[in-house]
C-alpha cells in the first residue's frame, strides 16, 4: 500500500469521526482527530486541555498556534511517516497553510483531502441524536447507528453521554464558526487538485463505501 496522507474535511456532525475511525481499522495509519485530541487534554487537566477548555464549551475554535503545535509534534513523529488520517484539522487558512508549510519541510505532501459534506439541517438532526461513550470517545446516534444495549457503549461498556457542544445553542454556533473559518478551506485545496467531494447525508454504511472506492482508486495513483 503507498503512503497515504490524508484529510477528512467537513461540517461537524457530518460524519467524519465514524468514517475515521474506519479508515483507521482499514489502512492501519495513525489517525489524529485534533476534537478527540483536546478532549483527552482536557479530562487530563494537561496545559493544553486548560488552553482548549473554554473555546470548546462556547463552540469555538481553539487558537491556531495551540493547534498547529499539536499537529506539528505528531508529523514530526516516527509514527506517521508512512501516512496518516486527520480528522478535524486543519479548519483555518492559517492553520492549512501551517500544515502545507510542515509537510514541505518534512519533504511529504497531501494525497488528498476528503471533504465528508452535509447540510446545515442535517447536521442539527445527527448532532441532537448523538452520543458519545465516556471512556473511548466511540460514536453512536440514537436512530441511525444505534448501540446494541441502550445508553451502553458495544466497544467498552461505558455510559452513554452527550457531548455538552452537542446541545442545540452551542451546535449552531459550531455551524457558524464553520462557515465563515473552515468552509474556505474547500476553495483552498480544490485549487491544489487535491479535493474529492463524498455526499455525507447518506447512512454511514453507504458513506464508507463510497470514502473505500476513493481510496481504492487513490491508492491505484498513487501505486502507478
Ligand atoms: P470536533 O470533535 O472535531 O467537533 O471538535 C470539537 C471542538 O474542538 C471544536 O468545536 C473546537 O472547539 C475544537 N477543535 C478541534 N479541532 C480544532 C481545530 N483544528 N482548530 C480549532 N479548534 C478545534
């Protein structure tokens, strides 16, 4: 298999984590969700989660050069040097071009960023149904992708929970925030070719054939 790099581009709610974690199983590469990410830095009470912690309650972005560093230690790393999955980053200009700037440095490219849309009615519908396990972050929705036992995760057994910027006045300040920082980030990678649209309002299964038969024809290009 070539090295794959990888984006998951799209709104939130839009179905990025459960496809993510997915490719993770699939192409066995590390996967780096920077929301997952802050989240363990925030239940550790580490120096990032003390940065993080209010930005995220308010539904908003978290400072770029926080975001960067965090993206940044991790390519540096050893284990992402036969590709990578990232979920939720970048979601800025700034932060984009931070990464570009990284991947240069480190003489790698993007192979392609896979934007996982949806639509803003969508999104409220999938955000007011999910759920969240507490110990493992596993990703449930309560008609679509239901756990086998109510209120109980299938993978770890721990409770059920909804996340607090999944309540309904903080989701549409996460829209918001990503209409006028993240959506720019369409125009951006679509002038560097690397752009492959998926229409995510499908079911979850029918959305992870679709990321597989991308992947299988960017892997067949990046093979040849
Ligand atoms: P997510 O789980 O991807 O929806 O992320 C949850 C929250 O973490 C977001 O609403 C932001 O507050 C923060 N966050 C995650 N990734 C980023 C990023 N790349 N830039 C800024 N904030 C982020």
């Amino acid at each position: 298999m070539p090295n794959l790099n990888l984006i998951l581009l799209g709104p939130p709610g839009s179905g990025k984590g459960t496809q993510g974690e997915r490719l993770q199983e699939d192409l066995e590469l590390p996967y780096y969700a920077t929301g997952d990410i802050l989240r363990a830095a925030v239940k550790a009470v580490s120096d990032v989660g003390a940065k993080a912690k209010d930005f995220m309650d308010r539904g908003d972005l978290v400072p770029d050069e926080v975001m960067i560093g965090i993206i940044a230690d991790r390519l540096e790393s050893n284990e992402a040097e036969h590709g990578f999955i990232l979920d939720g980053f970048p979601r800025t200009v700034p932060q984009a071009e931070a990464l570009d700037k990284k991947l240069r440095e480190l003489g790698r490219g993007l192979t392609a960023v896979i934007l996982i849309d949806s639509t803003d009615e969508a999104i409220i519908n999938r955000l007011s149904g999910r759920r969240v396990c507490l110990d493992g972050g596993h990703v449930y929705h309560v008609d679509f992708d239901p756990p086998k036992t109510e209120g109980a995760c299938d993978i770890d057994g721990s409770e059920l929970i909804v996340r607090d910027d999944d309540k309904p006045e903080v989701v549409s300040h996460r829209l918001e925030q990503y209409h006028e920082k993240t959506a720019p980030l369409i125009d951006f990678y679509r002038k560097q070719g690397l752009l492959n649209r998926i229409e995510g309002t499908e079911t979850p299964d029918r959305v992870g054939e679709s990321v597989r038969t991308l992947i299988s024809t960017l892997s067949l290009e990046e093979g040849s």
